[in-house]
C-alpha cells in the first residue's frame, strides 16, 4: 500500500497488527502543520453485541486515538500505528475502510490538503446495521426464495429443501 506524486511519498508494511508508515513530504517547508491520523485500533472485547465491530461514528473512532504522528520539519515520515479499525460516516451509511490520513495545512491554502492511504478491512463481515444498503429499495427482496423455488406446496416441503436451495443458490 502506498501513495506517490509530487506531494508525498508514503509506503505501508503491516507485521503483527502493526502499520508501519515510511516516507516523507516533498517540499515540506511549504507547510505549516503536517500530520498523519488514523482511527483507534479494533475493540478486543467480550459483549453481547460482539468483538471488532466497526465504530458507528468518526467521533468515537479517532476520539483519543493513539494512531497520531507529528510530521516533523525535514519531512520525513517514519510512524507506527496500532492497525486501525473501519467506522462509519456520520449518517451511518457508508463503511470507511482502516485507513491512514495524511492532512497538510498551508497559509497560503485556503483548505488543508488531505491524503487517503486505503488498508485493507481484516474483518469485513462485521457490519453495525442490521441490512445491506442493497435491501433499502423496496420489499421485493423478500420474493428472491419463491422466484427460485416457485410456491411451496407446504411448510414440511420448504424446511426438508431450504438448506440445499440456500447453499446452491447462495442466500440466506
């Protein structure tokens, strides 16, 4: 994983959980303020709802997160994360993926200059809704079984055949 242009240059390793970010700015006295962040490392923890869900808000993913680097004044970059974790945007629909952020502030920038170094999502089957996006579009999705199976002629006959029809057809 790794991001080069006229910028930057940043290259990330991941050994035993952790990021390991090497790199630097290119013309680093052109900046101000010069940081990396990325979210808090996944929750390890024993609850009802389950361990390593991704965070439901930006908020509580980067509030107190260790994953915080002060580029220096050379510009070089070498920074360690604890690998991130995924979280959600703030209307709760879409999953940020671990990443790490590069932001730089110039004076004579009206707007900082933001980076997006994309990690992969070690557990992507954790999700914090309860449907897919995909299911918002109306209640014909509940129909995909009877198009498949035609009517069932009673109870007995969709209990005795739903698990082979399920693994063939690959729905739930």
């Amino acid at each position: 994983m790794s991001i080069s242009n006229d910028i930057l240059t940043l290259n990330a390793t991941v050994t035993d959980g952790i990021v390991h970010l090497i790199g630097g700015i290119k013309n680093p006295s052109k900046y101000q303020k010069k940081y990396l962040i990325a979210s808090n490392p996944i929750d390890r923890m024993m609850n009802y709802t389950g361990s390593g869900l991704p965070f439901t808000s930006p908020f509580i993913a980067f509030e107190n997160t260790p994953n915080y680097y002060d580029i220096p004044e050379d510009g070089k970059i070498e920074a360690h994360f604890k690998y991130p974790n995924s979280y959600y945007t703030t209307e709760s629909q879409e999953k940020i993926i671990p990443s790490v952020f590069i932001t730089l502030k110039s004076n004579s920038l009206s707007e900082p200059i933001f980076y997006q170094l994309k990690l992969s999502d070690p557990i992507p089957l954790k999700t914090s809704t309860t449907y897919r996006p995909e299911f918002k579009q109306g209640p014909e999705f509940y129909a995909k079984k009877e198009d498949v199976l035609g009517v069932p002629p009673n109870q007995e006959w969709i209990l005795r055949n739903i698990g082979e029809l399920k693994a063939k057809h690959g729905f739930a």
